[in-house]
C-alpha cells in the first residue's frame, strides 16, 4: 500500500501566531490536533499535528521577537518538525503599521533567524506596496524604503523576495475615511511595473530573486523574460527540495488562483476571530474595521 503523503501546516495567513500566540500553538502540537473553522462556510474540523503526518510548518509573521527569544526554532526541529518562514518586512510606518517592532528590531531578528535555521528557509516578503496621501496631502508610496532592507537580506543570504500591491477592500477604505487628508491611492499599471522593475534590478545585486503575490494583472503585462515570477508563499516544490519527502504539488483552491496566487496546498490552523492580529496594519484585509486595538 502507498504511503500517503504528509501535509503542510500554514501558521498562519490569518493572524500573526509568532507574535502573539505560540503558547497556544504549542498546546496543540502537544495535544497532535488543531480544531479549525472554515472561516467562509464555518465548518470545524480535527487536524492531526503529529510529526509524522506534518511535513512542514511554515509560518508568517511581522515579528520573530518572540519566536526567537523563546528557542522555538530548537523545541520544534527537536519534535520532528521541519520549519519555513515568510518573514514580512516592510519600511517603518507607524500610520501604516503602527504596532510592529522598529524596523533595526526586525533586521537583527531576520540576520539571528537565518543564522539558525538558514537563508534558504526563509522567503522575505516586501508585502503589501501602498501608494497613499499623507497627512500633508503629499503623494507617498512605500517602495522608497525598499533598498535599505533589500540590502540586510541580501547581506545574510536571503534568496527569495516576495512583493504585491495593496487591494483596495471596501473595510480598509471605510477604516480611512475619518483620516483625511490621508488616503490610500491606486497605483496605475505602468507605475507598478516601473516599481517591479526597480526592485529587481536591486535584488539582483544580492543574488536574490524578486516574486509576485496575486499580481496577474502584471504578471500578464510583463510578458516573457522579464525574471519576475508568480509567488508561493506555501512553496511545496521548494519544501520537498529542502527537507525530502513526499507532500501534494497541487494548488490550493482555497486561495485566489484566479489572481495568480501560486500557493500549493496547506492548511491553514489560524483564525481572524479566535485569534485577532495586534499589529493594526491599515491595510490588512484581515482586521475587523474597527481593528481589535491594541493586545492586553
């Protein structure tokens, strides 16, 4: 009989778990289950978290403070655990994210991660670019900031870069609408691709390679031979390439294929609702509008 393939857990799209709730993702581990909700159709289901049915844990968080300080790293590749990072980091913006840790913090703990585990397990997510009026009505763009990370990455053996354009979804614009003069702005098509090209041109410097997240619209303008590729975030090729084994390369229709998001098939233990993100990010899809404030 066929050994089925193990899966991959995703910690998580929907909240920052390093940041605000290892202890809980560790009870569950320990516990070899993870209760979760749909959260569209909200249909529950028990998730086998033993080790010998998980191939990997990837995690997403703006914030390996707590991670790294607590030896996470350790107790899980000690459990039997391979590990993945999508580490976001973006410019320092407190308007836009105003409760992450300064952008030094962040470097350190991107250089002490890679240390640890590996450059080649962690994908650098610049995500999402935001074009925006600032409170002085000037035309702002986050892009500017994009050089100074792309070199600390660089420097530590980062090799994969992942970037996408804010969406405009109706409760960030309702989050807004008492801010002005401040307000986020659609970028034009050509701008965009202006922006891409730019990004890669410096990652190229370091060797890194520059991806898109849900960007068909640009992916399509691009054409062929511009090196600028669909992302995955949940990369299942480049899991197997790292930790052997057997997991599915399919893609994950619960995701926005139709956008051009690559993810392969995961799922996904975080909540919006039992688990709310502190960080406040303005334009996250994820918060509730009002956002849940700052964490207790």
């Amino acid at each position: 009989m066929a050994t089925p393939d193990r899966f991959v857990i995703s910690a998580s799209r929907r909240t920052d778990i390093p940041a605000f709730y290892l202890p809980w993702f560790m009870s569950q581990l320990k516990a070899r289950s993870f209760r979760v909700i749909n959260p569209y159709n909200h249909r529950v289901r028990q998730v086998n978290a033993d080790a010998d049915s998980v191939h990997s844990l990837v995690f997403w968080s703006k914030n390996f403070g707590p991670f790294l300080s607590g030896g996470y790293d350790r107790k899980l590749t000690d459990a039997g655990y391979n590990l993945f990072f999508n580490f976001t980091i973006n410019t320092d913006n407190p308007i836009l994210e105003p409760h992450v840790p300064p952008l030094a913090d962040r470097l350190k703990q991107l250089a002490e991660l890679a240390r640890r585990v590996g450059p080649q397990c962690i994908q650098w997510r610049f995500d999402p670019v935001c074009f925006y009026t600032d409170a002085d009505g000037r035309a702002r763009t986050t892009a500017d900031g994009f050089s100074q990370i792309a070199r600390h990455a660089g420097t530590v053996g980062i090799e994969r870069c992942i970037t996408s354009f804010m969406d405009h979804y109706p409760k960030i614009e309702k989050r807004t609408t008492s801010m002005a003069p401040f307000g986020f702005q659609e970028g034009l098509l050509p701008h965009k691709i202006e922006i891409l090209q730019r990004f890669a041109e410096v990652l190229g410097g370091y060797r890194m390679r520059l991806y898109t997240c849900c960007e068909k619209e640009i992916q399509d303008a691009l054409g062929e031979g511009h090196g600028i590729r669909p992302s995955a975030c949940i990369p299942n090729d480049l899991l197997m390439r790292l930790f052997g084994g057997s997991i599915s390369l399919k893609k994950d229709r619960g995701q926005r294929i139709s956008q051009g998001c690559g993810c392969m098939a995961s799922v996904d233990i975080g909540s919006y609702t039992l688990h709310p993100c502190y960080h406040n990010c303005l334009f996250c899809y994820a918060n509730p509008s009002p956002p849940p404030g700052r964490r207790p």
